[in-house]
C-alpha cells in the first residue's frame, strides 16, 4: 500500500504481532463525499458518542483516537473482529436474516436502495460512492431483471388502462403480442396519428 493512503498507523499492542491496524484515506477523491442518513441512525451514532465520551471520562487508560466505533478501550476495531461479531448475531437471529457477511451489508442496503429510488440513479451512486452509474449499474444489474417485470407490469396497466396491479405470467415475445393484439394496434394507429 502507497504512504499517501495512509492517514494513521495505531500504535501496536503486542509487540510480536506483524500486523499492524491503519487508517486510511478513501479509494478515490469522489469516494470522500457526504452521506444523508435517516433520523433513527443520527440518534444512534449519538448515543454511541455519548458511550464513548463516557468510557473516556471513566478509564484513565483509554486511548482516545477519536474513533466512534472502538474497543472499550479506545482501541480500533479490526475487520475481523467486525464479522466475528456479525457472524456471531447472526446467528442468533437464523430464521429472520440471510446468511450474508458484513461487507454484504453495503451490497443489500444499495440494492434497497436502487428498488427505492424509482429510476433515479444518479442519487443512489451519490450514495453508495461509486464513480459512475455505470459502474453501479454492472455491479448491480441482478436487480435491474426485478424492476423490467415490475416496468412491465405498470406498463401493462397504464397501456390498458387497467386500475388494479396485474401481474405478466412470464416474459411475452413482443412481435407476437403485438401481431395478436388489436388493442395494441388500435394505440400504436392513434399514437402515430398524433405524431404527425
């Protein structure tokens, strides 16, 4: 890893270990952005402050980094000690969660994210941080297959005129069902007379 990437190295504990905890710059000058967050989480990261303000407050030994998710003792958290602890609430919880591991947490939220965002791509890679839509759009493109068979279904019931969700059985061949349809002929007929 290059020196400029490297914005601090924490002091090791024991001194046979080689490995060594940094904290680093991000991956790319659009990478460092910011981040909206709901109401719930803002209260939580302050509760988590006020934890740590309080650990500072009571141990003489604690090694303030400034860090919001430490050790009790001020310590930084190490990636594996992250999805110890998440493999381990996983598990707790079998029958409500998928067995996913912490990194995929990033992946489910911009998943969620890209089916709540209505088409607008751009804020969701605003968001996640990656450097194009593009780029979002190959990473994600299983989620795109959900949202052509929900664009299918509002399709359907706006074309018809339909006022309750129905639901296309399976992916129908276009040139058949516009062969097989009159009412799809009739429409194309009044939109290409308006056209003109």
């Amino acid at each position: 890893m290059s020196q400029e990437k490297v914005v601090f190295r924490f002091p090791t504990v024991c001194k046979d270990k080689n490995s060594i905890v940094i904290l680093k710059n991000t991956k790319t000058p659009k990478s460092d952005r910011y981040v909206y967050i709901t109401d719930p989480l803002k209260q939580e990261l302050q509760k988590r402050h006020q934890y740590i303000e309080s650990l500072k407050d009571s141990n003489s030994l604690f090694a303030d980094h400034n860090l919001v998710f430490c050790l009790n003792n001020g310590r930084p958290i190490t990636p594996a000690l992250y999805e110890k602890w998440f493999k381990k609430w996983l598990l707790t919880y079998p029958d409500e969660f998928p067995s996913i591991t912490f990194h995929g947490l990033r992946h489910s939220s911009i998943t969620y994210l890209m089916e709540l965002a209505g088409g607008n791509l751009q804020a969701v890679q605003d968001n996640s941080g990656h450097a194009t839509a593009t780029i979002l759009l190959n990473t994600y493109n299983h989620v795109r297959k959900g949202l052509k068979h929900e664009l299918m279904i509002n399709f359907e019931r706006d074309f018809y005129d339909l006022h309750e969700k129905t639901a296309l059985a399976e992916p129908l061949c276009l040139y058949d069902l516009i062969a097989n349809d009159s009412i799809i002929q009739m429409r194309i007929k009044e939109l290409m007379q308006l056209s003109y």
